[in-house]
C-alpha cells in the first residue's frame, strides 16, 4: 500500500521548489462519523516568494488554476497575495484519482505566525494533527513551540481544576474555530468532537507527555503566561478582564478577521464555481450525508 507521503510527493514533484510540504484536514485524518469519505488531500505549501512560486506553477501546471485564479496570480502584487492569512489557496486539482487543495504561504509568513500568532491562521491548523513530508528543523522546531502554546492557552481557558482528557482536548482542537464566521453556517458543529475521536492517539501522543494527570483526567495548575506568543501577551497586558477572557476574545478576534477575508479571497483564487462546490460539499457533509 502506498503510504500518503509517498503519494503527495509525487503530486509535488512536477511543481516547482518548496521550502515544507505538510499535509493536514480530513484528507489525512480520518474524522470520527466519516470513515466513508474520500475527501481532497488539504496541503500547507511553503515557499520562499509566492509570486515566484505561482509564476512558475502556471507554466508547468496550467490546470491547477481556475479562470479567475489565473488571472489573480498572474496580476496580483506579492503583497496583495498575502493578505488574508498570508495563504493562497488552490482546490480541487485531480492527479492520480484523487483532488487536493493546495495554500502557499512565504516561509517567513508561516514562521511568524506559528512563533507569533500574528493571524493564527496557520498556528490553529498546524495544532491540530498534520502529516509532515517535508520540513526543515527550523519549521519542525517552530511547529513545536507552537503546540506548546496551544497547549498552555487551553489551560489558561480552563483554569485550575481536573478535566476529562478528551474534553480538554477538544479546547485544544478548538481554539482555531473561535470566532470563526463559518462556524455553524457550512461547518458541521460537530467538528471539534470529531477530530479530537477520530485522532485520540495523535492528542494524547503530542500532548499528553506536557500534561499532568490524576484519575485519568487532565490536571491543569496555576499557569504562566510567559511562554505564550509576543502578540497574545501584549494584548493580554492590556486586557481589562480575567486571563481566561482575554485570550478567547484574542483568538475570536483573529479567527473572525481570517475567516471573513479567506472567504472573500477565496473566490478571486479558486474562482466561483469551484467556491459554490466547496461550499456545497461541506453543507452535505454538516447534514451528515
């Protein structure tokens, strides 16, 4: 059997030169209730200039581009590619029997956020369980620290106490959905729950050795804010509220901010019919069909 990373380095291999490749979504982990599925592969690609990489891509993969992402990538300023989560993204592009969904982003850009949580765009996804084909140690690294944040945000939402591990993980899991606008309008609101079962293993394995356990159930102490992201403590110095308060409304305002301008970017670079199919699959998947 062919193992996934095998596959999507055979989908990469005909594009042009990435710093990472990383795979992540429903495409790589199975979500508890959708066993059946055969979703697109999602892939996180870093690349050093995304004008470059894209001027390149559409000579050597002209089909991986709608009409009007074709356009958008051809005209586009370096700059204005990178609003919106500093990600672009391309989808349903067919090779070898199955579609996959491609957003590139500057190694700088995802650094940034990952050490930072400038937007939290990349720093929600990458928490959750990802598949790594391709990375240097500076990103492995980055991605690390990364999970250690998320780890330590979710007990300062918590606060003292003995939680369930799986409940606990599923504040983990949805820290990137706070503040989402498409939460509950095209995304099952199941979701988190979903993730958290079908991965238990990935949570448990990244996690747990940072955790402190009684009764088989999370214990979460008095926590330091030290070791949080330079932008989260900055705007929790300022907060007028508990820390708890602070960093949920620090994490709805950025995820409320890249959700809206992802679905607005969205259509200039995957293009309206490709954005009305991707809209519709996930309302089929929230009605459970």
């Amino acid at each position: 059997m062919v193992k996934p990373e095998e596959e999507i380095l055979k989908f990469m291999d005909n594009r042009p030169e990435t710093v990472a490749v990383i795979g992540y979504g429903s495409g790589i982990n199975v979500q508890y209730g959708q066993e059946n599925r055969k979703p697109q592969i999602d892939l996180i690609v870093v690349v050093n200039n995304l004008k470059q990489w894209h001027k390149e891509n559409i000579k050597l993969n002209p089909r991986d581009y709608s009409f009007s992402g074709k356009l958008f990538f051809k005209f586009a300023s370096r700059r204005y590619m990178r609003k919106g989560g500093k990600i672009t993204y391309m989808t349903y592009i067919a090779f070898n029997g199955q579609e996959y969904k491609i957003g590139t982003i500057e190694k700088d850009d995802f650094l940034a956020d990952l050490k930072n949580w400038e937007t939290f765009y990349m720093a929600g996804r990458m928490q959750k369980p990802i598949l790594v084909v391709k990375a240097p140690k500076e990103i492995e690294s980055a991605i690390e620290y990364n999970r250690h944040a998320g780890l330590l945000s979710s007990k300062l939402l918590l606060g003292k106490g003995e939680y369930d591990e799986e409940y606990f993980y599923t504040i983990l899991a949805g820290l990137s959905y706070l503040g989402d606008t498409r939460m509950g309008i095209a995304e099952n609101p199941d979701k988190v729950l979903n993730i958290v079962k079908g991965r238990f293993d990935f949570y448990h394995d990244t996690y747990g050795k940072e955790l402190k356990f009684k009764r088989g159930n999370v214990v979460v102490e008095e926590e330091d804010i030290k070791t949080l992201p330079d932008d989260m403590q900055k705007y929790l110095m300022d907060y007028k509220g508990t820390i708890s308060d602070g960093i949920r409304q620090f994490l709805v305002n950025k995820n409320r901010n890249q959700s809206m301008s992802q679905t607005v970017k969205g259509l200039l670079t995957t293009g309206p019919i490709k954005s009305i199919k991707y809209v519709a699959q996930k309302l089929k998947r929230k009605k459970g069909k």
